[in-house]
C-alpha cells in the first residue's frame, strides 16, 4: 500500500487594501523560519519598485521566473515546475488572485498554489480583500472600480491559518503621499480616487467582517469536530425568553442592562411558536417586543418548538449563548406544584448557560387564558345545536329502514361522521352534544337489549364506550382546528391591514384623508371622520364617506387620537379584535399629525432663523465690502472732473474705475445667484453633456501653469447644465489658484457607477475639519483676508451644484492643503 503525499500547508496573509504591508509581513515570516532552520523559497514576490521590500527580499533564495511568450512578447510567470523540483518545506507566492499570461500551464495563479500545496511544500501567499470573488460587487459599488482578477472565496477560508494585514485609512494615505507605495506621478490621482477615506475604511469593514464570519466558522467546525455541545463563552450573548406576556419588555430591559456591561455583548430575544406555527399571545405585544428589540440594538427570532423550554435552549445554544434570561412564572402556586416552571425547566436543561430569573409586576398573576366560548358565529352555533339533536335521529330512521342483524358498528361509524359534521359546524359545545345524543341512541336502538337504555354485553359497553371517547377527541380536535383557522385567518387580515398601513405612510401616502378613507375602507363603514376640538366646539379635519358625523356622540364607533382630536365611525359595531387595529390607526394619525406640526413649526423656524442670518450678513457686507469698490469709483471720478491731470494719470484711474466696477459686477451676480437659489427660481437645462466642453472653458482666464488638467477621454458624459456647471468648476479652481500661492492645481476626474467626480487638488493652508461645512454657508470667510469678497462664492457653487442634481464637499489632500470634490450624475446611456 502506498501512501498519498501530505498536502502543503496553506498561509494567507489578507490585506485590507493595497500598500498595507501583505507582502512585507509574508517576507519578515519568511526570515523568521529561515532563521529557525526552515528551507523557505521565493516563487514569486512582487516589490514594485520598494526599497523596503526590496530589503527583505535580498538573502533569500529566489526561484528563477520562466518566461512565456505572447503575441510576440516576452512575460515572466512563476515556474511551478521548478518550484516542485527544488522541494522546498516553504514557498512564498505573492498575489494569489493573479491571472498568468496566455500559454501558461494554468489560467490562475491559486490553481498553481494548489498545484504545489499537493506535492506536499506549505505556501505562503497574499491577497487582498477587494480580489475576494464575494465581495467583487460591494468594492464596485464602493470605489467605482471593477476587479478584474478575482479569487474565489473557498479557496481563502480553507486556508489553514489567515493573518489580516490593516492599516488605518490616515496613515495609509500618509504612507502613499510620502511616495512609499506608487511612484510620485500616480500619488495625486490615487489620493483622490481609490484612496480615499471612505474608501479605505470601507474595505477595512469588509476585511474585519470577513474575517469574523470566519473565526467564527472555525469556533463552530471545532465545537462540531470535537462533539462539544455546551456553550464557550468567547463573547458575551445573551438571550431572553420573551413569552408575548406583559412582562416581556422588563425582561428585555434587563437583558439589555446586562449586555452594555460587556462590551461587545449581543441581545437576542426569542421567542417560541407552537408548532402548528400559531401565536397564543397577544400580536401587539410581540410586534412591540420586536421594536423594543431593535431599539436596543438586538436581534428578534422567532422558532417552532412543542416544548417552550427545550426550544430555548436548543436556540440558545446553537447561538452559543452565555445567559438565559426568564421571567419568574405567572402560574398559580398549585400548577407549579404539579407542572413546574418555564424557568426551572431552562435551568434544568442548560447546562453550561447560566439562567437569570428575573421577576416582574405580573408575577401571582393568573395568566389570561382563551376564551372558553366558540369563534363560531351565533347563525352557526344555533345550526349545529339543532344538527347535534336532529341529525343522530335522521341517521337512526335511515338505519331502521336496512335490514342488518348486527347494526351496531355501522351505526356507530355513521353517528361519529356526524358528530364531526356538527363539531365543524357548530364548535366543540355542539359535538358534544351530538356524541351524547349518539351514545344514547345506540344504547337504546342497537346495544341488546333494545329498547331499553341498559347493555348486556361487555363488547357492547366498550364499543360505546370508546365510541364516546372517540367522538369527544374527534370533535376537540375539529373545533381547536377551526379556532386555529380563525385566529390564523384573524392575523393574516390585521397582518394585511398594518402592512397597508405602513406602506401608505411610507409612500408619503401620510394624509389625515388618507387614513380616514381606509379606516373606512378597512372596517366596512359608511362614514369616517377626524374631528378636533375647537373654541367652537369639534370641527371636521378630514372625511371619507357621505353624512359623516359632525361630533364625538354621534357615531356608532370613536376613538381617541389624543386630547384635541377623535376619529369617528358611522356603521356596523365593530368587534374587540377589530378595536385593536382601529387604535393602531389612531396611533398612526397622532403621529402624523404630531410629525406635521413640528415639521411646519421647523420650517417656520428654520426660514426665519435663515432670514435673520442672511440679512444680518447682507447688511454687514454691504457696509463694508460694497462700499470699498464705490469709494474708488467715486475718488477716480472725482480725479477725472478735476481736469489738471496728466495722460498717464488719467489712464491710471479710467482702469481704476474699470477695476472697481468688474469687482462691484461680479458680487452683485453673486448676490444675485444667492438669491436666486435661495428664492427655488433656478431652473437648469439638463442634458448629457462631455466633461472636454465644460471643464477647458471654466479653466480659462489663468496663467499658463497655474492650473493642470488631467482628464482621460474616456470620461463618460454627465447630465448637468453646462453653463452651471462651468460656473462652479471656475469657482472652485479660482478659490484653489488664489491660496495655492504658486503650487498648480490640479483637476482631476474619478468615474464611479451612477457619478463623475470632479475633484479640484490644492497645495493650499486647508480648511480644519470643523469648519468645512461652514465654509458652505453664505457671507463665511473663515480666513480668508483677500479684499473684495462677501464670501458667497463656495454658496453659490453648491446651491448650483445641487440644482443640477450633484453635490459638493471638502476633503484633505494629504501632505496638505484641500480637495474640493464635485459629483455630477452620470447620463444615462442610450437604450438604458
């Protein structure tokens, strides 16, 4: 018998961007077992151009790459062959989801890596996590880029041992701005695109969450592997037992008290269904244990179990659970005695879990059990008592009419198909009724002797016997079956209406004539009204039907809304269990009406507030910087008048004047395009428009030098306004040439998948973090002392930048001074 080979290990370093350092941690791993006496190799280690990797490369033993050639170039690939040959105990490989050229023995790189993990040598490899072939559409989404070479993700969580690589976004930007990943000409371009801070922090969460699901199928595999079926406490998770009671929400607050004291603790609330999949507490109070749930930070599940207290254990424990919350039973002390408790049952099975019993004000409290009487509508009810009387009867005449020596079985299965007709016609009252009735006329027309009502067989007494067993069983379970039906029917119609409910409020459907009119459309009402109280008394705020009430007594069903406000019903009485919904709608119109009130008491607020603001500042700006370029015009003028000046003095102060009035023009457009934004008269012409026509105009007008323009041609069109966009554009790049002081700009473009962001880099001072919303503002001019401004220019360029539909923000550029980023709507390609 021959023996397979061992297979390699596996060692992934996982970085979670570019230039985080993967490839110089596999490197320092690699001396470090060299130097331990491990015979490690270099396969295939890319440096691009690092003298720090660089470094940790020299002194190891490099595996010479082979060369393939393709369409008449020459290409370096890894030689897996030799690396096979040589027999090393370690390999390192570098960027594992690398694709090889065309000709190569495999398409993919991993498919090498696996080729030498089987001839037995470990593997040391990087990737980062924007290759992962999961996560390829998150990243597009995130940076705007599409990864062309991806790996799949089997082939990473099989690894044998994953190191994630991380590095905060800042000093990863620093690392790239000092020139330590690209070269010196792809700093600004990267900074600005792929590099950003958002981005970087991003793929840091996709990285450390795919890292988490992870470890956390490694801790299962163990646990499974080694049959381990108790609970390991490697994080706090607490989960409560909510039973749908009134004190389901004590419980929860106490679960989520106890979870703040871990950090990092998890709240998961369950709670348990009989198996027929039915609730048997209140729906209202589980849907508000689910938002209270939400509201701290829990999660909210919902399982199927026949037995309450093994179905929470089982839960808790596939969580891996360290806490069991469960309130003191509400039982009598009686049932305790003989059945037990919830909570002890838990204790009893949990094993490793500890169980917490808290108690709450519903403790003594006999619990509310289910109406003994049947769902049933009367006309059915009365229906089955006269067929529990008649119909065993009508049987007995059809029987007497067959002539049959032994008719006792017949007419015992006959009587208890009826017995199940009543029970699904009239309930459970009605069945049993007709098995009395049924057992009676057996005993009496078929058990010897007949015609009397006693039995001389024992055969016969059992058979009747167990038939009204039988019958009774029969007709318990037909009638818990149809109040099953009814509830189930019941919560799917409230389920439908809350659902519709929600949907026409989450549409913008939330009117008060909205509500009304399916109030009335729900409840089958001729008229619905919303009143409010008045000076003068109640007063209509909205109707839905003809001849609605016009006070709180006159219809036939109301409720509160709050202390000013009543919705009233005119029609048919409605049930309890319709009661219920109804309050939910009135809920709903209080909060609606309450959401309307603050909104226009903001609203008001909010434009008086800008008002004041803008006047204020308008009335400061006029006095100052309005009246400097009128102070010059007037004293040139005055020097003009004068008439003893020379030809030089004279031209001096006609440009002057000139200077003056360009200044005085071009801040009151500003004030003026203020105004307009302010005021909503802005109405742009959208079209699809090429940024090659746009941004080469708004560049106009400066020194050769001062401003770069580095836009590919394949930069797809935008749907904006060119003229408006050309403004904002001229704008920012004149702001950024003015404290650039002598640094060129830079402007530069970034597609992503719905946007084009145009980004305008200065070397400037900056703007701190804390003011650059500020800056946004009108009449701000933070720092900026340059005569002849009101400090609208940045207001201006966003109020037109949001009228065509983008928006504009500030960014750092790293090594200093600021990015101001414009994203512009992409145009819509032609068929799409």
């Amino acid at each position: 018998m021959v023996d397979e080979p061992r297979r390699g290990r596996l060692t992934v370093y996982l970085g979670a961007a570019p230039g985080v350092g993967k490839t110089y941690a596999m490197l320092g791993e690699a001396r470090r077992r060299v130097d331990r006496g491990t015979d490690v190799v270099v396969g295939y280690v890319e440096t691009h151009g690092r003298r720090h990797t660089e470094d940790q490369v020299a002194g190891l033993e490099v595996v010479p790459r082979k060369v393939v050639h393709h369409r008449g170039s020459d290409f370096t690939e890894m030689d897996t062959e030799a690396i096979i040959a040589r027999n090393p105990a370690v390999v390192l490989v570098d960027e594992m989801a690398h694709t090889n050229v065309p000709g190569s023995a495999h398409e993919k790189r991993v498919q090498d890596i696996e080729q030498i993990r089987a001839a037995g040598i470990s593997v040391i490899t990087t990737v980062n996590i924007q290759h992962l072939e999961s996560l390829n559409d998150e990243v597009e989404r995130i940076t705007g880029v599409r990864q062309r070479e991806t790996v799949p993700d089997v082939a990473v969580r099989t690894a044998d041992s994953i190191q994630l690589v991380d590095m905060p976004p800042e000093a990863l930007r620093r690392r790239m701005a000092h020139g330590n990943i690209y070269r010196a000409d792809n700093i600004d371009a990267s900074l600005t695109s792929y590099f950003r801070v958002g981005n970087l922090t991003a793929l840091r969460e996709l990285a450390l969450l795919w890292l988490a699901d992870r470890v956390d199928d490694a801790l299962d595999d163990y646990r499974k592997a080694h049959r381990i079926q108790e609970s390991w406490p490697a994080k706090e998770r607490i989960v409560v037992a909510v039973t749908g009671g009134a004190e389901s929400e004590t419980l929860l607050r106490r679960g989520a008290r106890l979870a703040q004291r871990a950090a990092g603790a998890d709240l998961l609330a369950v709670h348990v269904i009989a198996t027929d999949g039915l609730r048997t507490s209140a729906d209202t109070r589980i849907a508000r244990s689910q938002e209270l749930v939400a509201s701290l930070d829990g999660t909210f599940h919902s399982v199927v179990g026949e037995d309450v207290s093994a179905a929470v254990v089982d839960f808790a424990s596939g969580a891996n659970a360290t806490m069991i919350i469960v309130g003191v039973s509400r039982h009598g002390r009686l049932r305790r005695l003989f059945t037990g408790s919830t909570g002890d049952r838990i204790a009893s099975l949990a094993g490793s879990i500890d169980v917490h019993l808290v108690t709450h004000d519903q403790v003594s409290r006999a619990a509310r059990g289910r109406s003994a009487f049947s769902p049933l509508s009367r006309a059915r009810q009365l229906v089955g008592w006269l067929l529990a009387v008649t119909l065993p009867l009508l049987l007995t005449l059809v029987l007497d009419r067959i002539d049959d020596t032994d008719q006792l079985a017949v007419a015992e299965l006959l009587l208890l198909a009826a017995t199940v007709v009543v029970a699904l016609v009239g309930g459970l009252l009605p069945a049993l009724m007709a098995a009395v009735v049924s057992f009676m006329t057996l005993n009496y027309n078929y058990a010897p002797p007949v015609g009397r009502l006693t039995v001389a067989q024992t055969k016969d007494v059992v058979a009747l016997t167990v038939y009204v067993a039988v019958a009774v069983g029969v007709a318990s379970v037909v009638d818990r079956a149809s109040r099953r039906a009814a509830e189930a029917t019941r919560a799917r119609t409230e389920a439908a209406t809350m659902s519709a409910l929600s949907r026409s409020v989450l549409t913008g459907q939330d009117t008060a004539e909205a509500i009304v009119t399916r109030v009335r459309e729900t409840f089958g009402q001729e008229s619905v009204s919303l009143l409010r109280r008045g000076p003068a008394g109640w007063g209509v705020v909205a109707a839905s039907g003809p001849d609605h009430a016009c006070a709180p007594d006159q219809g036939d069903n109301r409720v509160r809304v709050d202390d000013d406000h009543v919705i009233c019903l005119r029609g048919e009485t409605l049930r309890a269990t319709d009661q219920r919904v109804l309050e939910a709608f009135a809920l709903q119109t209080s909060l609606v009406l309450e959401y309307r009130r603050l909104r226009e008491r903001d609203d008001r607020a909010a434009a008086l507030e800008s008002a004041e603001a803008t006047s204020t500042a308008l009335l400061r700006a006029v006095s100052h910087d309005l009246r400097t370029p009128l102070a010059i015009m007037r004293t040139a003028v005055d020097g003009l008048v004068s008439g003893d000046l020379g030809a030089g003095d004279r031209q001096t102060l006609v440009g002057a004047v000139d200077d003056a009035t360009d200044q005085l023009e071009r801040l009151i457009d500003n004030l003026l395009d203020l105004s307009r934004v302010q005021s909503g008269l802005l109405h742009p012409v959208l079209r699809a428009r090429s940024l090659d026509e746009v941004l080469p105009l708004a560049l106009s007008g400066h020194p050769p030098g001062a401003v770069v323009l580095d836009v590919a041609e394949t930069v797809p069109l935008v749907s904006t306004d060119a003229g408006l966009l050309e403004r904002v554009v001229a704008n920012l790049v004149g702001n950024a040439v003015r404290v650039s002081r002598g640094t060129p700009v830079r402007v530069l473009a970034h597609v992503l998948p719905d946007t084009v962001e145009v980004m305008v880099v200065d070397r400037g001072p900056g703007v701190p973090p804390a003011l650059r919303e500020r800056m946004f503002e009108p009449f701000q001019r933070l720092d900026d002392g340059s005569p002849g401004g009101l400090g609208l220019g940045l207001a201006v360029a966003r109020g037109l930048t949001e009228a065509v539909g983008g928006t504009l923000s500030a960014e750092d550029t790293p090594g200093g001074g600021l990015t101001m980023v414009l994203s512009v709507p992409r145009a819509l390609e032609e068929g799409a």
